[in-house]
C-alpha cells in the first residue's frame, strides 16, 4: 500500500523482471517514490534508449552490448510504466 506524502500522489510498489527459477523479482519500484519523480525517470530511461537506438541507424547498427542495454532498459521502462498506471488507477478508485 502507498504512503501519501502531503497529498503528493506516489507509487504503489511493485516488482518486475520476475526471475522464474529464483520466484523472485530481479528489480522493484518502492511504496512511496513521488508519481512525478517516477514519471520523469520513466521519460528520460524512454529518451536515452530513443537517442542510442538513433545512433544505431546513424552508425549503421549497433554492438551486442548496446541492443542488450536496449532490451534491458526497455524492460525497466515497462516495469516502471506499470507501477506508474497501477498506482494512478488505485489512486482514481479511492477518490
């Protein structure tokens, strides 16, 4: 369950990357984190991953470890995103 820091809206914690041989979660996004401070990571981790893939084209592809990098901050992005949509639609049925 979220914490409510002076009316500020925040996330919900939720975990991502789930790792099936542990049953765990690789990475997690904490209760608490402000819903602004969440978005705007999500935004900037979108707008390096657009620029390095843009690079790719410009240079005529990209190394292995650039598309795995890719891959990989796709994957906190989507984790991110969910927390972030989960947290807002928890926060519209409580009002």
């Amino acid at each position: 369950m979220s914490k409510q820091r002076n009316s500020e809206p925040v996330t919900d914690g939720q975990g991502f990357c789930h790792i099936p041989v542990a049953q765990c979660d690789l990475m997690r996004v904490e209760d608490g984190v402000p819903l602004e401070y969440a978005v705007t990571q999500l935004n900037c981790i979108l707008d390096c991953v657009k620029e390095l893939a843009g690079d790719g084209v410009d240079h005529r592809g990209i190394s292995e470890r650039q598309a795995w990098l890719i891959g990989f901050c796709m994957d906190v992005a989507m984790g991110l995103g969910h927390t972030i949509e989960a947290s807002l639609m928890r926060l519209e049925a409580s009002v």
